[in-house]
C-alpha cells in the first residue's frame, strides 16, 4: 500500500505565497508522475500542475507564470510553490501520483486546504 500525505496548506493574503508538499511512502518500486488537483466548493477538481520522473511539466493556464511544480525523487516528495496567490486559488488541493509496485496504481492525497483572503 501507498500513502500520499499533503503538508504546507494555509491561510494566506493575496499576493501572498504558500508552499505545498506531497510525500510518498510506502511499497514503491518507482514513481511516475506526480501532480496536484484542486477543487473549489461547487466546483469539479481540475488540474493544477504535474511532472514525470524526468522533470518534464505541465501547467493549467491559469497557474502558468504564478505556481512551480517540481519533485525530489529520492525523497518520493512532490512541491507546488504557488506565487500571486489570489481568491480564486482557494480551493483543497490534492497531490495524485502514479506509483509502481507490483504494478502501475494512481493514488490520491487526502486534501489540504488553501484559502485565499482578499
């Protein structure tokens, strides 16, 4: 079993920065890709940002220029520094990874929550 655990949600001005982590644990052989989701009340989860093992990434147009995904992969731990943050941010933000062991599996985080005060 994986287990994907969220840390560095908050409450933060706009303008402000917060910065999230994710780390993996568990039976992992290798990880694939790593990304964060959110979702705002009322709203579906959407995709923010993700990256593979090699460092490639993949922005949402509206975080492009403001959120920063990258990973350590000998820690198993995936980061979104979020810049420029404003209202429309808040939502609870996911981590999801692709995690092999026997075979490929998706795993999703609990959630953390992001708010954004105007």
């Amino acid at each position: 079993q994986v287990q994907l655990v969220e840390s560095g949600g908050g409450l933060v001005q706009a303008g402000g920065s917060l910065r999230l982590s994710c780390a993996a644990s568990g039976s992992i052989f290798s990880i694939d890709v790593m990304g964060w989701y959110r979702q705002a009340p009322g709203k579906q989860r959407e995709l923010v940002a993700a990256i593979n093992s090699g460092g490639s990434t993949n922005y949402a147009d509206f975080v492009k220029g403001r959120f920063t995904i990258s990973r350590d992969n000998a820690k198993n731990t995936v980061f979104l520094q979020m810049n420029s943050l404003n209202p429309e941010d808040t939502a609870v933000y996911y981590c999801n990874s692709w995690v092999t062991s026997f075979r490929s599996v998706n795993y999703w985080g609990q959630g953390i929550q992001v708010t954004v005060s105007s």
